[in-house]
C-alpha cells in the first residue's frame, strides 16, 4: 500500500515513491525539494524518503539531523565523512522532526500515513 508524508502543520500530504525515487525535504529551492520549509534552521536538503519493501526508509542530508519520535537524539549527515545515515522502516502514524527534539506539534514535524491503493 502507498505512504504519504504529511507536514503536522499544514495538514498537507505528498505521495512517498517507491524505491529507486526520493522525496526530498529542504529550504529552497523548490526545484531541488519536494516539501520545501522556510525556516532557517532546516537545511538547503535536508532528508529524503522512499518507500521500500517493509515500510519507508529516510535518508539524513543534513548535519542538523532527524529526530525519530521516540528515539533519544538525532540521526545526522557527518560531514566530516559524508555519510548520509538512512533509518527505517518507518510506519503508519510514525513521526519525525527535522529540528526541535521533542516537539512533535511545531512546524517542522512530520508523519507517516499509509492510504489505501
């Protein structure tokens, strides 16, 4: 069954697609980003998501990091290195943030939905 990412202050949703495409998070520009935020706090591309085989993977660009609702500290690009951790699978009704541990219900949070095909 088909994901989407819905932003928990907008209420808006985007399709997830499926592996070998990615939707990307960011600020500007929208040309590069899929869900663009203004804040200044979220990175140029900041995460990613796909649907896999299991559920949705997320991969981290930035060196702000992803806060997985539930888990204790943030998951982030090391930019010493490179490496673009990725994590998952993440479900129906799973949240993250891109800034703000914590705080589900501010602007930069999002969740995902499973919809029916």
């Amino acid at each position: 069954m088909p994901y989407e990412l819905v932003d928990r202050a907008t209420n808006a949703a985007r399709v997830i697609p499926p592996r070998g495409a990615w939707l990307t998070i960011g600020r500007e520009p929208p040309e590069e980003n899929d869900v663009v935020r203004h804040e200044q706090e979220v990175s140029r591309r900041h995460a990613q998501l796909h649907e896999a085989r299991d559920g949705i993977m997320l991969r981290v660009l930035s060196p702000n990091g992803v806060y997985k609702h539930g888990e204790r500290g943030r998951i982030a690009m090391d930019p010493a290195t490179g490496v673009e951790p990725e994590f998952g699978p993440l479900h129906d009704g799973d949240q993250f943030s891109l800034l703000r541990p914590g705080k589900f219900d501010d602007d930069v949070a999002f969740f995902i939905r499973q919809v029916s095909a």
